[in-house]
C-alpha cells in the first residue's frame, strides 16, 4: 500500500541520515587526531618551524626551537614579519626565497643567512611549501641552524690548505738538500 511505500522511505531515509551522521563523527575524529599528530610534531620538532601568513607575510605561529633561536617570546614575534624583526640578513635574499615560494608552491634546502634577535647571523638551510588554513594560503617553513657545520668545513678547508703549504715547504726542504748533498 501507499503507506507501507511512504513508511519504508521514511525508514531508508532515516537510516541512511543514521549512516552519514556516524560517517561524519568518524571523520571528524580522524581529523582531530590528525591535527593533534601535527600539532605535537610541531612543537616539539628540534628544528625551527614557522606558519606565516602568505598575504601580509605575518607569522601566525611558531614552534619552541624557533623562539628558542631568535631569542624572542613567541608574543613578540606572532603577528609581526621577517622585515620588522629583522631576521634576514640580506633582504634581496627574502625577496628571492618568496618569489620562489610563490611561483612553484614550494622550495627546498636553500641556504639563507638569518639574523638573531640579538644580531648574530646564521646559515639556516630552509624549505617551505604553501599550505592552505582556513581556505587562506599560508607558508610552512622549516629550517635547520647549519652554522657549525659551515664553521668546521671552513676550519677543515684552512687546515687542508696548511697542510698542502706545509707538504710542498717540506718537498722543498727536501729538494734543496738533496741538490746541496749531489753538489
């Protein structure tokens, strides 16, 4: 009968709104947990990250190696940008790494000079990738302190080069010797 049909429907469509309901915590719950993952790999990551809001390049937030290495509270670097505090060393540099963020949507292990809060400069390999928060392009930038692995090459390279000064001085030494020895 017609009302048998309407009440199976009414039947099918609750049940299905039953489905999707159940559907929808699921996922929520994922994503919750999810989020929880990031958020904990964020801060607790040993080497500097930051979320930087690509319209006004304003950070939005930051990770505790970062505010560890620039020696600011994370209050005094949210909402302010890499220009204000100064934190590049070379502005042409800035200029370059973000048009290569934008053009491609992300750039890898590129050396920068970046500055302190108390002023010392530092090589910091960075990467970053444009992420999407809030339907908003944002940036996520990940760099790593590579300042005392440049200090001990450079270091390597002065000993190498003394020692190669010192090799020939000796093949000298030895070289007149043996002429004065042969005379």
């Amino acid at each position: 009968s017609a009302e048998e049909v309407d009440f199976v429907s009414a039947l099918a469509a609750t049940a299905s709104l039953a489905l999707e309901e159940s559907s929808r915590a699921q996922s929520e719950h994922l994503l919750r947990e999810s989020e929880e993952r990031f958020s904990k790999a964020f801060h607790t990551s040993p080497v500097n990250i930051t979320i930087v809001r690509l319209s006004d390049k304003k950070f939005i937030e930051a990770n505790d190696a970062f505010v560890r290495w620039f020696g600011l509270r994370r209050e005094d670097i949210l909402g302010r940008d890499s220009q204000e505090l100064g934190i590049w060393a070379n502005l042409e540099d800035r200029v370059k790494f973000l048009a290569d963020l934008e053009r491609n949507g992300s750039v890898r292990e590129v050396e920068c000079r970046l500055r302190t809060s108390l002023g010392s400069v530092h090589t910091i390999v960075q990467s970053a990738d444009i992420i999407e928060i809030n339907r908003e392009p944002h940036m996520l930038v990940i760099g790593l302190d590579i300042s005392q692995r440049k200090h001990a090459e450079a270091e390597l390279l002065r000993t190498l080069a003394r020692e190669k000064e010192l090799g020939q001085l000796r093949s000298n030494f030895v070289s007149m010797i043996s002429h004065e020895f042969r005379t």
